[in-house]
C-alpha cells in the first residue's frame, strides 16, 4: 500500500469516527432493526434505497479532502457509508466497522474478454467476442480460471488497521454470491449467436451451460474451503440494491455457501420464450440456486413471464426483481401474501433524465407500485442512475415524495 500523509491519515481518522458515530445512533440503531423485520416479512412500510454507485462522482467527489490516491480511495469509501442516510435520507444502513471484501475473481472458461469503445468517451462500446460459432469454436472454452487474492486482502486489512483500526474497527466481509451466466455467454459470443445457437445446437449448448453452472459451483466451494466466506446476515450488500439482514442464516463463521446469501440474473435472456428459458437456462440457474442460503434474483429483465414455471419453484427465493418492464399487477398477485419480497426497481428517468423532475410522474409511479405490492412485503430500490446534474437535492427531493406517497397510499 502507498504511504499516506498524515494530514491525509488525520481526515481519513475523522471520517471514521463519523462513521461510527453515526453508526451508534439511536436513528440508525432502529433503522437496523426496521431492515430484519423487512427482510423477515415482519415489517411495517416499504424500504428505499438510492443506489449511488452510477452517480457517486457527483455526490462524493466534491466532498475528497486528501491528497493522495490512496487515501481519497478509501476516504470515498468511507463517505460512502453514510452519505445515503445522512445525506439524501434514505433507508441506507450505517455499518459500525469498515468493511474490506475477500479479493477473489471468477473468468468464465479462461477468457478475460476485452472491449472495442467508440471515439469519443461514453457514446458506447462492443464486446470482442470469442465464439463465432459454438460447434466450431467450442474447443475455445478452456477451463474457467478463479482463485482468491489473500495476501492482497490481509494487506488491505492490516492497512486501514494502521490508519484507523483503534477507532472504526475493520472487518473482513462477504457480499452476496454472485453469477451471472448468461451476462457472461453474450460477453463471449454476442446475443443473437446465442439464442441462434439454441436452436443450432441443442445439446452442445446444454452441455455449455452445465459446465458454467459447475464451474460457478466450483469457484463458490473454493471461497468455502478457503474461509473466503463470511456471514451475510446484516448491513452487507445484497445484490441487487439491497442489505442481507436476516435471522434464517448463520450468523457467526465459518459458514458454507448454504449459509449465506446468492444472486442471479438473467436480463439477456428477455428475447427468449418461457418455454425455451426453462429448457436451455433454467436448468443451469436451478443448479446454482441450490447451492445458496437464500436467493436474491433478477435485474432488469422481466420476470413475469419465467415465474410461474421457473422462478416460483426456487424453495430458497426470498426477492424477486419487479422492473420497469415488469407486469407489477401480475407479481403482486403472486407474490400477495408469501415470504418473497416484491423488490421494485422504479424507472430511473424520473431522477436521472431532464433538468426538473417531473414529481407528478414521480408521485403516480410510486403509487401504481403501491396498489400493484398491496399484502405483499415491497421495497425500493433505485438503480441505474447515471446523472443527478450535480444537484444532489434532486436525489433528497426524490426521496422525500417516496417518504410523502407511501404515508398517503400505502396499505400494507
């Protein structure tokens, strides 16, 4: 790790004893106990939470005191662990302890796959892919390669110890699982060769897909073996936008990958009929599924039309994605009254799109999800926000209608 000045180790001190302060707080103490009885399907109202991990430039960077790289680094880490509640007030969990992940990674069959980007920064990028055609190329997926960086990780934990350990205790922890196969095949081969390639090749793409449910399965029971796992049963982040607060999980290590919490999606796959998503993919998905404590699925894709031969037989499904794209009066439906939280990802034109926000809009898109998710445990998360135009009212104002619809309409 880079030397740190001391006036650099001075702001980062301060920072953390805010942290903890904050973290300590009658507020956020009872904000912890709200997250367990939402996450237990005892709640009492909706959770909110603005994802700022596509905005945090705007929010945070203006805030950066220090002078080196290492320091801002972890000085942006530290404000981002209260910046949400504190700031644009939201239902953002303050973590007393600062966390540091276990460093491992995971290349799906042995390829780092590389990118082509447009001329001018941001208009976009493609994929380089490395299958043009599965019977001709298979011989292309290698072994998939994955491991774990620990004298990386213990460094980065003895590190911040030195800078501020005696005052924020610092704490190795573990996200939710995460797996993504069919992010990773369009990565290798691109869409339309995908979903051609069902019908193509059958078998060959069956036997594809069980070997990156395998391997997932392999480098999971890696970070097992290796004490790579730890608890997932409080502030830790649950993919995607949520917290893992539970009481149905281990809280105390070491623990298995049946002891903690997994995610997955499948938002490539929208193209595709239920019926061909249960036969090519689902299989795959099923297989990783049990290997998880509990499963959070779903991103942007709609799961209204895999749900009723898919999704709703996995036993240990806890939230379920409901997207703008979503048919929210279906899964409300189906969702009325189960242990499986209705897990709204509202549109994020409504924050990040235009210069005034259009609070009507806003206000009758909460409420539509508000009639939709009556009897059901819902929960908000806003994501895919990439812009607030560096007005971070606008974000504070957002969450205020959020607070102002739900005391109006909800009926739990």
């Amino acid at each position: 790790m880079s030397e740190i000045t001391m006036k650099d180790k001075a702001i980062l001190r301060e920072l953390a004893k805010r942290q903890l302060e904050l973290a300590n707080s009658p507020k956020n103490r009872s904000l912890e106990k709200e997250w367990l009885l939402h996450n237990t399907f005892k709640g009492t109202r909706p959770m909110m939470h603005v994802e700022m991990g596509t905005f945090w430039p705007e929010a945070i960077l203006p805030l950066l005191k220090c002078e080196s790289s290492a320091a801002r680094n972890i000085e942006a880490i530290l404000h981002h662990q209260f910046f949400n509640q504190e700031v644009i007030g939201d239902d953002h969990p303050i973590r007393d302890y600062f966390p540091v992940y276990w460093q491992s990674w995971f290349t799906l069959f042995g390829h780092n796959i590389t990118t082509s980007h447009a001329a001018e920064p941001g208009l976009g990028h493609s994929f380089n892919y490395v299958i043009e055609d599965l019977e001709d190329d298979y011989n292309k997926l290698g072994a998939s390669d994955f491991g774990i960086d620990k004298e990386g990780s213990l460094k980065e934990e003895a590190f911040c110890n030195e800078l501020f350990g005696d005052i924020l205790p610092v704490k190795r922890i573990s996200g939710s699982l995460y797996a993504v196969p069919t992010q990773k095949i369009v990565h290798l081969m691109g869409m339309e060769n995908m979903m051609v390639s069902m019908i193509d090749y059958p078998e060959l793409f069956l036997k594809m897909m069980d070997r990156i449910a395998e391997d997932y399965l392999a480098y999971f029971r890696l970070l097992e073996a290796e004490g790579a796992l730890c608890p997932t049963v409080g502030p830790e982040y649950l993919a995607q936008g949520s917290f893992c607060f539970t009481d149905e999980l281990p809280a105390v290590a070491p623990v298995k990958t049946t002891d903690v919490w997994g995610y997955l999606d499948s938002q490539e796959s929208v193209g595709l009929s239920p019926d061909m998503f249960k036969e090519f993919l689902f299989p795959c998905y099923d297989k990783i599924a049990s290997i998880f404590g509990l499963l959070s699925y779903g991103c942007c894709e709609p799961v209204h039309s895999v749900w009723e031969n898919c999704l709703s037989k996995l036993p240990n499904l806890r939230k379920v994605s409901i997207s703008p794209w979503c048919d929210e009066e279906y899964m409300g439906h189906e969702l009325r009254g189960k242990n499986i939280t209705f897990f709204r990802k509202p549109s994020p034109n409504y924050l990040g799109v235009g210069n005034t926000m259009d609070e009507a809009g806003l206000r009758s898109h909460f409420e539509t999800t508000l009639r939709a998710a009556r009897g059901c445990t819902l929960e908000f998360a806003q994501r895919d926000v990439y812009t607030i135009g560096g007005d971070i009212s606008r974000a504070q104002r957002y969450v205020q209608i959020f607070r102002e619809t739900v005391e109006k309409h909800w009926q739990g």
